[in-house]
C-alpha cells in the first residue's frame, strides 16, 4: 500500500508518501505552482490512495484530474467534509484540525488530550478520554500578531520572533516582543491550568519554540496532521478493497 498525503496550508505545501501510518521524506514547497509541485511526484508513481487537505477550497479540476492518477482520491476542504463527520467530528473544523485530532486519538488512546498548533492561526482542540471531540478554540498565531501590529498601527516596526524575549521590554522593539511572546505563553499556561489531566501534543511551525519555554510534559509531534491524512487514507483504502 502506498498512499500520496498533501497538506496545503495557508503559507506552504507539504507532501510525502506513507505506507500504512509509516511516513516517508517530507517535501516542503511555498509558491503558486502548487499544481506543478503536486503533479512532479505523480509522475513517478500512482498512489494506491491520495489525500489532499487544503486550507482554501480545491479547484473543481483537480478531482477530475487527480481522479485518474490515483486508485482512490479523498479531498479534504470547506466543500468536502464527508471525512469530518466519518470520524464523527464536526464539520466546521478545518481540514488539518481533523486530521490532527484524528491522529492524537490514535496515538493516544484512551487518554484525554489538548491538541496546540502553532501556525498562522493558534489553535487548541480537546479530546476526551473517550476520544469524543469537546471543542476548540482560535486566536491569532505569533507571526500573525507581531504582522497585525505592524500593519494596523502607525509607526511600530515589523519585529521577527525574538531567540530570548525579555519579561518586561526596555524598549519599543522589546516591549512588543514581550507582550506577543508573553501573551502566548499565558494563553498556553492557562489551558493547561484548566486541564491538567490531559496529554498535551504540540504541532506546528512554532511547536518547539514554546515547548521548550515551558517545564510541563509536552509532546511535539511536527507531522501530526500528515500522520493523520496517513490514518485516513489507510481506513479509506482497508474499507474500499
């Protein structure tokens, strides 16, 4: 069984190939020619399954197109949340929220679970013990508040993630870093306060930068939403044989 993931999220690509839930090299791609980077891999081999989750809505000549370079095809966006409610999780939630939630159930099953992705957007996903979906929350993520204060005031500087932020800033520039870098931090701290019973996995581009500024047992899982296009695509090719 080899099966072609694609995430498509909202400043990069990733692809791989997984033979059942085992991962392959993951290719990392951020341009337009999103079409063209999907298409170089296919050319070399057809895919028993392909899932592709997007976070914008799959062009409509994609799945006629891709239909006929794959055994079976599973898209994953605002238009196709057939996925979502099979794994009986509500269709409101983005396609690599479910994919994420998909995999921390798996790997952690039987436990209750905080699910942290550090992206574009922060986004906190809960799961009981039970594996039953409790809810979730969204906030802007760090490169989006240090852009928003940068865009949508007069005369603050656009400032890169700081390696040390200080506690308190002694100057423009440190005093936003401070505010973002803290403000986060407590956002973290706070739900981890009012769960402290569950398995917490951080996932995405930001994961270790607050993992390591925190002293609680935490999991960084970096390819949790491919792991969890991996589950989808092995029950979608065990169910369709």
């Amino acid at each position: 069984m080899r099966n072609l993931l694609v995430e498509i999220g909202n400043t990069a690509t990733k692809l791989t190939w997984s033979d059942g839930i085992t991962l392959g090299k993951t290719f990392r791609y951020q341009g337009e020619k999103v079409l063209e980077f999907i298409q170089s891999t296919l050319d070399s081999e057809k895919p028993d399954v392909m899932v592709i989750s997007s976070a914008g809505d799959i062009p409509s000549k994609w799945e006629s197109l891709f239909s006929k370079q794959c055994g079976k095809l599973v898209l994953m966006d605002s238009k196709h949340s057939n996925v979502a409610s099979a794994y009986s999780l509500p269709t409101w939630l983005t396609p690599d929220r479910t994919a994420s939630v998909i995999a921390s159930r798996f790997l952690f099953s039987g436990k209750s679970v905080s699910v942290f992705d550090f992206g574009t957007t922060l986004t906190i996903d809960f799961i009981d013990a039970q594996g039953n979906y409790k809810g979730g929350l969204t906030s802007p993520g760090c490169r989006t508040r240090f852009k928003s204060i940068y865009r949508y005031s007069k005369a603050l500087p656009l400032l890169d993630t700081p390696e040390n932020p200080a506690v308190y800033g002694d100057s423009m520039a440190s005093s936003i870093e401070a505010g973002i870098i803290s403000g986060i931090m407590f956002e973290i701290e706070g739900h981890l306060d009012n769960n402290p019973d569950n398995i917490v996995v951080f996932t995405g581009g930001d994961a270790n930068y607050f993992a390591k500024r925190l002293k609680n047992s935490i999991f960084v899982i970096c390819n949790l939403v491919l792991m969890g296009l991996a589950l989808i695509a092995k029950n979608f090719y065990e169910s369709n044989l």
